[in-house]
C-alpha cells in the first residue's frame, strides 16, 4: 500500500508511513516523541548542506575542513558511471560503495575472483536506484548525484567485524552513542552514554540486542569531540566512526536514523530522547527552513 503513495506529498506521506510502521498517529504541528520529530525534520528542515552531508564523496570534503583528513577513509576512485570503474588501478582488495544510500556496498577480498558481469548489473541496479527519497520521504536524498566510490577496505586483526561508533548529536551536543556489531553475520547493537555506561533502552529486537558489556574504546573522548565539530549547528545529526588500533576513521552522517520508524523501547524513551531534539522555528512567511546558520 505505501509503495502506491509514494506520489503523495511529503507531508502527507510520511503521516500513512510513521503510523504503518510504528502504530502511532504522526502531529506534525506539535511532534513530541524523536521519531516524530525526524518525519518533522524530513518535510521542514532542507537547507542544501544536507545533500553534501549525506553524500558519501561530497561528505569528505566537509570532514576534511571541519576535523582534517587524516580521519578520512583512503579513496581509491570515484565513478559517475559504471563504465568508468577500472579494476586494473584498484589494489585487490576494497570496498565499492554508491554514494546515495546507506546499504549499496560491495566487499572484495580479491579482485581476481569478481565476476564483472554480475558486479555491473549490480551497480547499474545501484545508479538506477534512489530508494531513500523515494520510499521514505528522505530530503536529504532528493538531488543527490548518483556515483559509486572505491575505498580501503577496514578491517581489524582477530576480529570478525569492525564495530560501528554511531554518534547521536542534537544541537551540536553529543547524547548518547549506538554501537552495531556483527553487521555480515549476526547483525546486533546497544546503546552507550558518552562515559560509556550501557543505557536502558533499545529500538530493536531482544535477540538483536547485544547483552554483555562491551570494552570501552581508548578513542571514546576525541570520538565525542569529533562528532560534535562535525554536528556544529545543526539541530540533530548521528555521526559515525571506527575505531581500529586507536585510529578513527570517519564513517558517515545521517540526519535521519532508520528512517524515523525504529521507535525505541521501554516506550517512555521515545519522548526522553525526543526532548533531546530541539526544532527550529520555520521562519515566518516560509514553508520551510532552508537556511543553515
């Protein structure tokens, strides 16, 4: 049913969406809870330094002014179309990466072994796709360029996985932290402060929840003070980062988690959490805030 509104305004769009997928009815004139308040930020907060943000090429030259580039990722290509790749310049292994969403990532171990048919049906599928915007109302995503990127494969000796640092920011404040484990094999998360006592709450499955305490990484106090420069002025923004042998490396920005539809659980931390959220005031005779101060 939802993939048929899609045509519909954003404003009355993401009313159906949030109700479907979290059982509630969504105010967009007075939102309250954090979910409500990022349907709120998807139809009324647009100034265009949000597409650059999002944009996972675009994203580093911001990164590079605001913190520096030594806690960027090594790039080893960027690529308008699929036709430009060239597997000869890139070392054998990497990642290749679609610079407008968030899931469009291909692992290679060894180059040798690809099979560049299939891989070029997958990217054509990637530049063909813009399923953010489209499915779930994201601004942010409208006018993105499509464009694939390969990088340096991360990778931390002795561990399956990287885990994943992903720092929840409002008003250029860091609250909280979500840390994602596991993400090839058995994908889990858990919720952190940023002293690094485990928090009550979750927005996911109990089996998907990580139950032991985690050991708190040596790099936790400058990944606070990063993700707050790079969250400057913005009324909120989750900024993530690895930490791999006491380096960071910067990983991307988002301005709207799991598409506002993840509501957090116990109940009473969507409203706590979401008071953490301060909305701008649109300014008067305007439909929308485009301007970023």
């Amino acid at each position: 049913m939802l993939k048929k509104m899609t045509f519909l305004p954003a404003k009355i769009y993401v009313t159906y969406m949030y109700e479907y997928f979290t059982g509630k009815k969504l105010n967009l004139k007075d939102p309250k809870e954090f979910n409500e308040k990022i349907q709120w930020y998807k139809v009324f907060y647009q100034p265009d330094i949000l597409t650059d943000l999002v944009d996972k090429y675009t994203v580093r030259e911001y990164v590079k002014k605001k913190i520096g580039e030594q806690y960027l990722n090594e790039l080893f290509g960027v690529y308008d179309s699929v036709s430009e790749v060239d597997y000869e310049k890139l070392p054998n292994e990497f990642i290749m990466k679609a610079t407008h969403g968030c899931s469009y990532n291909l692992i290679v171990h060894d180059k040798s072994k690809i099979n560049k048919f299939k891989t070029r049906l997958l990217f054509h599928k990637w530049l063909n796709t813009s399923q953010y915007y489209r499915t779930g109302k994201e601004w942010a995503y409208k006018n993105i360029k499509k464009r694939l990127i390969a990088e340096k494969l991360l990778r931390e000796e002795g561990q399956p996985s990287l885990i994943d640092y992903k720092f929840y920011c409002f008003n250029g404040k860091a609250k909280f932290i979500a840390l994602h484990l596991d993400r090839a094999q058995n994908h889990k998360k858990v919720f952190y402060d940023t002293s690094f006592n485990k928090l009550p709450y979750t927005n996911t499955t109990r089996e998907k929840t990580v139950g032991d305490d985690l050991e708190k990484p040596s790099t936790l106090s400058e990944m606070v003070i990063l993700s707050e420069k790079l969250a400057d002025k913005f009324p909120f923004v989750r900024v993530d980062f690895y930490s791999i042998k006491g380096k960071i490396v910067f990983g991307e920005m988002t301005f709207y988690p799991g598409d506002g539809r993840n509501d957090f659980k116990p109940d009473e931390y969507n409203r706590i959490i979401g008071d953490y959220l301060t909305l701008p005031v649109i300014p008067k005779g305007k439909k929308r805030i485009t301007e970023y101060n």
